[in-house]
C-alpha cells in the first residue's frame, strides 16, 4: 500500500506543477471532467425513465448499473475531477509532495472548471430535448425537486458516502495492475454510490442544471441548487479526505501530530536530566 500511497503523492504533484504552468489547460481538463460526469447523469436518466413511468422494481439498479461511463471517461480519457482531488491532494499534502495552497488551489480551480463544464453541458441537454419530453422530463424533475428539498444533514451524510465509493475507485486505480480491473471498480463503485441515492456534488451540478434548464415547477430553484450542493460538496470533501485518504494513511504508517511531536521533543531533555539524576 506504501507504493499507492506514493502514487497517489505524486500525482498530487504533477497537478500542482501542471496548475502553474498552464492554468487555462488545467481548467479545460476540469471543465472536461464535469462534462464526463454529465455524460454518465444523461446516460442513466435516458434509460431508467421508462422503469421509473412503470413503478420497476428495477429502477436502482439500471441507475447504478450505467452510470460508471462517467468516471470511467474522467480515469481513462484524462480529466480533473474534484472529488477525486480531495483523495490525491490530501495524499500528497500528507506526504509533502505538495503543500497547503497547492491543494487549495487545485481544489477550488477544479471545482470551478466542474461548475462551468457541468453547467454547460446540462444546457447543452436541455437544448438538446433529450430529457425534455416524457417519461424522463418526469423523472428529471421529480428526482431534482427531491434533492433540493432534502435535509442539509441527509445531505451532508449522503455526500460523505458517495465520495467515499468515488475515491475508493480512484484509490484502486493506483492499486490495480490491468486497465481492465481499474474500469471493474469503476464501475462497482459508482454502482454502489448512485443504486442507493447518495449524493455526489459534480453530478448533481448536471442534473439540477439539466432540471433547472428545462421547463419546471416551483420546486426547482437555483435556491435550491446551492443549497443541495453547499452541503454535499463538503460532505465529499469529508469522504474522500478523510475516510479515504486519512484512513490508508494509518493504516500504512503511524500517523503524527506535530504538536505531540514538539511538545515530545521540548520534554525530552528534561526527561533525560531527570534520568541521569
């Protein structure tokens, strides 16, 4: 796990490099990933609509089955998605590969660049007419009013999950020896994030822009929209930092706490005057 862990570094450090010397491409790649994203939200909407107008029981599971194209496309095609950056660049921050603005910065460029490459994208669908006429113009609206009036704490949780699974899928990339065993946990991860309704803010930028640009109800809202990200987007951050990154990082190596560390270093002469007495 040592050498995932150090995988993990250094591509921390390539995105901070790649940050500063191009930061219009790096913003492309971020705008990129959002669009990716919104492929995979069309994709499943596109085909579970007609099991949802007929109450399947097999609704979940045909969501959860089609959306791995959108990670898969973000790992394979190249594209910088935030969820996963707070996976690689807490990884990198702890093995000093890069430092705290540099995952600040990396954070909030992809972030933007996911914002604007999702949003263009739910125009683009909505342009489209794809999602505009039934049964999925039904579903897209029921499922947005839903995630828009949806406790700030359920949120919040939700995203915590789901970007547990996304970054666990990232984290088996650095780990999987073949391209074809990194697509197979793509895709029984993301399975196991959409099949239960957990909430991933990248997606949910399409899908509510999707809702928003379409004709709708009073229920949707751009109100809405910021509230159901603001608490899924820190849930993310959570999920992936910490119960990804934080959690493989004990695993590997002790963690240390600098203050313990000085407060250690300050008594131990003292510790050792006391001895020699």
């Amino acid at each position: 796990m040592n050498e995932s862990v150090r995988a993990a570094a250094n591509a921390a450090a390539e995105k901070a490099a790649l940050l500063r010397r191009n930061p219009l491409g790096y913003f492309v790649l971020s705008l990129l990933a959002g669009a990716y994203v919104g492929f995979g939200v069309v994709l499943i909407f596109s085909i579970a609509a007609p099991f949802a107008a007929a109450e399947s029981p097999a609704l979940k599971l045909v969501l959860g089955a089609a959306f791995g194209v959108a990670l898969s496309l973000v790992l394979m095609a190249g594209a910088e998605l935030f969820t996963g950056n707070n996976l690689v660049m807490t990884l990198g921050l702890a093995e000093r590969t890069c430092g705290w603005r540099d995952l600040v910065v990396v954070w909030g460029v992809s972030y933007a660049g996911n914002l604007a490459g999702s949003l263009l994208f739910a125009w683009l669908t909505a342009q489209s007419g794809v999602l505009s006429a039934p049964p999925q113009a039904g579903l897209v609206e029921r499922v947005v009013g839903t995630k828009m009036a949806l406790p700030w704490d359920e949120l919040f949780i939700r995203g915590v999950l789901a970007n547990w699974l996304v970054c666990l899928a990232v984290w088996t990339a650095f780990r999987a020896a073949s391209e074809s065993a990194k697509l197979l946990m793509v895709w029984w991860c993301l399975f196991a994030f959409v099949a239960p309704g957990f909430e991933h803010s990248i997606a949910n930028m399409t899908l509510l822009g999707v809702g928003l640009f379409q004709a709708h109800g009073d229920a949707v809202t751009w109100v809405g929209f910021v509230r159901n990200l603001v608490p899924v987007t820190v849930g993310n951050v959570v999920g992936g930092a910490a119960f990804v990154a934080l959690a493989y990082l004990a695993a590997v190596r002790p963690l240390e706490v600098p203050i313990l560390r000085a407060r250690g270093s300050e008594r131990g002469p003292q510790a050792e005057a006391a001895g020699g007495e």
